[in-house]
C-alpha cells in the first residue's frame, strides 16, 4: 500500500495546499450566491479533487432555511426533485434536532432549524465538495455550520450527495434562502481549491 503525504516542508515551498478561487461578497441583497465553473474567473472543475467553501451570511427575512444546489455541467444549476440526499442533526438548547436520515430532495438543506434577521443573528459555514473520481464515488459533501439566533446558537453538521445519473463531477453550486428569499448585503462566501 502507497501513502502520499504531505510535509510541512512540502506545504512550505508550495506556499499553501488551499487555493484561493473567488471570494462574493454582496454589495445588495441577493436571492443567490452561485459559483459555475463556466464563469470566466472561476475554476470548478477537475482541476482539484476537493472544493471548499466558507461564508458568513445573514438572511433578509426572519425564520428561513439554507439550500443549495449543484450543476453537473458548470452551467445549468440542477432543481430536479430525488436529486439531492442529505442528512444533518443539531443542538439547540441543550437538546438533539431530528436527523433529516438521509431524505431525498430537489435541494441539500444544511440548516437544520431556520435562521433569523435581527441584528446580531447570522449564519456562518464551511462546506467541503468531494469531487475525487479515483474512488468511483464523486459529489459528496460535508458541512460544519453554526447559527446565531436570538435565543442562543446551534452547531449544526450535514453532508449528502448529489445522485443525478452520470459520474459527471460537480461544476457548480448556488447557495440560497428558502421561499425565494434574500441574503443581505454584506454577507460573503469563499471558494477554494485543496491542492494534492
């Protein structure tokens, strides 16, 4: 069995294994924040075996979920219904939400309870894309995200995949409010590449 690794040398002379693609930061409310690998200054692609993705971002409207969606072919984003399969749970006031069990949708929610507006209350995240196509099993993800509220904060963990026919990767993701609703201004999201 071969081990690759990576040493702290090599990550010295290569300057860092996480590269920066794009940064979208709101300068208006927004109903999405989308990265497609047919954007000129995007790179969404197999170019990198995983993507990251880190925000912090505030809906417009109080009590509204989190989705996201994929394209498959860096243009068109993918709403198809039993396209999405997600799981997540949280703690909220001392207490487990119910585990959403792996549910088939036309969207990954990675909010297990809705988010607030007032000031003060926010969501931040970081997602990771698995693209690899070396072991077959391309377009998972998992995601860390934490949600202020009013009444306190929920940590919450989800991850899914993406089960549209075909072992095209990934090219594409939108992240968005619920109900046709808005992020404000202000609010932003990071993409990166992880090298190796």
């Amino acid at each position: 069995m071969a081990i690759i690794k990576t040493t702290a040398q090599g990550l010295a002379s290569d300057a860092t294994n996480l590269v920066h693609i794009k940064t979208i930061t709101l300068s208006s409310s927004s109903t999405a924040i989308t990265f497609l690998n047919s954007d000129s200054d995007v790179t969404f692609d197999t170019t990198y075996n995983t993507y990251k993705f880190i925000g912090n971002v505030l809906h417009a409207t109080d009590s509204t979920a989190f989705y996201v969606r994929v394209s498959h072919d860096g243009t068109n984003l993918n709403s198809s219904s039993s396209q999405y399969k997600y799981n997540h749970f949280s703690t909220a006031d001392d207490a487990y939400n119910t585990p959403n069990n792996d549910g088939l949708s036309s969207v990954w929610q990675i909010s297990a309870n809705p988010a607030g507006n007032a000031t003060g209350e926010h969501v931040n995240f970081e997602m990771t894309i698995f693209n690899d196509t070396n072991l077959g099993t391309p377009r998972h993800f998992t995601n860390l995200m934490g949600v202020r509220t009013d009444n306190g904060s929920e940590p919450t963990i989800a991850s899914g995949r993406y089960i549209a026919s075909g072992t095209n990767t990934i090219k594409g993701i939108t992240f968005f409010p619920s109900s046709s609703r808005s992020w404000v201004a202000n609010s932003v999201i990071r993409m990166y590449g992880v090298k190796g």
